[in-house]
C-alpha cells in the first residue's frame, strides 16, 4: 500500500533515498528558534518510516527541548518492526533530557491487521509478533517511568484489500492491552482506522471508500471513548479524481499549512507535493525557514491559488481535504506580495 516500496521508487521525493543529517537539524532548528516560528504539530514522517534513521532519538529530543512552547506536539509514525526496546528506551531518554517543558509525543504505529496472515499479505513479510513486542515494551515502559513521561500512542488501522474482516478483532485486541498498560488521567491512547488512500484519490478510491465504509459497519465502531482509549475513524474521504474538475475549487490549505523539510533539507510547500514539484530550496545554513516559506516563489504559488490559477502539480489534485484555509491567508500572502513586488494577477 506504499507507493515508493510497492512500486519500487529509485527515489523519494525526487531524489536518491537517504538521512536528514543531525547537524543540519540543528541548524534548522536554530533559524526556527531565531524567526519565533510556531506549529501545531511536527511529524517526523514523509513517503518512509523514520525508524530507519540511526539518529532519530537525537532528531526528536532536540526538537523536543528547542521547539518548548512553540509547538504543541511532535508525532512520529513508523511501522515499529525495526525500533526495538533499545532504540525505544533511548528516545525516551531524549524526551526525559528535553525537561518538562518540552511538548509531548504521538506515537503512532501503522499495524493494519490482527492475524500474522494478513499481516503477512498487507506488509509483505512475517513481523507482526515482532511489532507487538515492541508496542508492549513501550507502554510498559512509559507506565514504568510515570506522569514524567508524556508519550501517547496511537495504532493504526488502514482498511485494505486483505485485513478488513479483522477490523473488530484488531480493535478489541489492543484496547485490552492499553486497558491494562495505559492511563487515561496520564496519556491520551488512541485507536485510528483509515480508508486506504489510492494514488491520491485515482481511480479505485470510491471502491476502497466503499470498503472501509462496510467495514466499519460491519465492526460496529463509533468514534468517541472505546473503554479508557478513544477510537479515530478517518471520516472524511480523499479527493476523487474527479473532484478537481468539479467547479469552484478554492485554493489549497496545503500552501500555507503544510511546509515538508526533505531529507536533504529542501522545503517543500505541500504534504502532497510527492516529487517536489514546488521545492523552495535548502534550509539550515544556507537559509531560515521563513526566508524561504514567505519568499517571492511561495507568494506566486500561493497568489495563483487564491486567484484560482492551479497549475503543476496542484492542476490534477483535489487539495488537502483535512485542513481549512486559514481566514487570513490571502492579507498575509498580499503582504508578502507587496513586499517582494509581487502583483496578484
């Protein structure tokens, strides 16, 4: 269900796979500090699981204590076949470092079926015990080191060909064990299903919907309290491939909502721009983040939104269809126009 693994991408993001080096975080991090620039939420995820990164403890614990009351929370997703008890306990130690200031973290853990057999089917290897160790460890773990530990958990549910007649079992199976490891006065634990997301909404997105829509039903879930957890259905659909073609399409939240810092340090202006199309450009030590985010390039891209111009590749997609466009986006884009002599046309 990856595009870049199913598919056998040579690159992601446009460019050869690889690590976003520690030290040019930290310099990112520094011109984040410098600007006062602020986000609801950070995710240490983009087109692959970060898991993979050999640094990635150092990667969350400096956002962890730098990012201290200019964010709200840092989120990593991962499959958590490779991030063991080792790998686990160090980023917990990285998060103690940061001191109480620092935001907490959402764990998320794409798991997406109950039976080693669709587990098998939908991941393509046998790691599902592997993984389930992995989560018992962490919340245990987090339990062990108490209020101090602010770590909440989410596993995921995507429904697919394959594992959606084990919805209810998946569901039922982890709420017993966060019952039991978890905390509802500590930590906010969430169960989350999803629709599968077909190319962006391309064709065979209505049937996937359709089979989430069944699934659900037939599971009997409602969103809200599930015992001491809470259980996230993904309700809104993605854009169908014919939604942009629709009339009255407004410009895309994504532009302003959504900023990606590459693996390389490139930024990227959309979380669905998935071969950088609208690269703004290196940040670290060769630019700030603002530098680049409020720059002429990303004004132009943002003006020709707001007048209802979408060309590249924002011309074949439906937009970001979880955000709002912020009630002040278009003063702020026209004040960034001014200043860089830019003409709304």
């Amino acid at each position: 269900m990856c595009a870049p693994h199913f598919e056998g991408w040579d690159t992601v993001h446009g460019v050869p796979k690889g690590f976003l080096c520690p030290d040019r975080w930290d310099a990112i991090l520094d011109g984040l500090v410098a600007d006062g620039v602020e986000f609801d939420h950070l995710i240490f995820q983009w087109l692959g699981d970060p898991s993979l990164h050999p640094a990635l403890p150092r990667l969350i614990g400096a956002a962890a204590q730098r990012l201290a009351g200019r964010v709200n929370y840092l989120r990593v997703d991962t499959n958590l076949i490779r991030f063991g008890p080792e790998r686990i306990d160090a980023l917990l130690d990285a998060l103690g470092a940061a001191g109480p200031a620092a935001p907490p973290l959402l764990v998320v853990v794409t798991i997406d079926a109950h039976s080693e057999e669709a587990y098998a089917f939908v991941k393509g290897q046998d790691a599902l015990a592997r993984v389930r160790r992995h989560v018992r460890h962490l919340v245990r773990e987090r339990r062990r080191r108490g209020a101090g530990c602010r770590v909440n958990v989410q596993l995921q549910f995507v429904v697919q060909e394959g594992n959606a007649a084990e919805l209810r079992a998946f569901v039922d199976h982890w709420a017993d064990l966060l019952a039991c490891q978890g905390d509802a006065a500590l930590w906010r634990d969430e169960l989350c299903v999803k629709r599968l997301s077909v190319g962006g909404g391309a064709a065979g997105q209505a049937a996937a919907d359709a089979a989430y829509e069944a699934a659900v039903a037939a599971a009997g879930l409602r969103p809200g309290a599930w015992g001491p957890l809470h259980l996230v259905l993904w309700e809104r659909r993605p854009w169908q491939e014919d939604d942009a073609h629709q009339g009255g399409r407004t410009a895309c939240p994504g532009l302003w909502l959504t900023p990606v810092i590459r693996q390389d340090g490139h930024l990227v202006m959309c979380c669905a721009d998935l071969h950088s199309a609208l690269d703004l450009g290196p940040i670290g030590p060769e630019a700030r983040f603002l530098e680049r985010w409020t720059g002429p390039r990303a004004t132009a891209e943002r003006l020709a939104h707001l007048a209802g111009r979408f060309a590249g590749p924002c011309a074949g997609c439906g937009g970001i269809g979880w955000y709002a466009l912020p009630g002040d986006a278009a003063s702020r884009t026209a004040a960034d126009a001014r200043r860089h002599g830019l003409a709304a046309r």
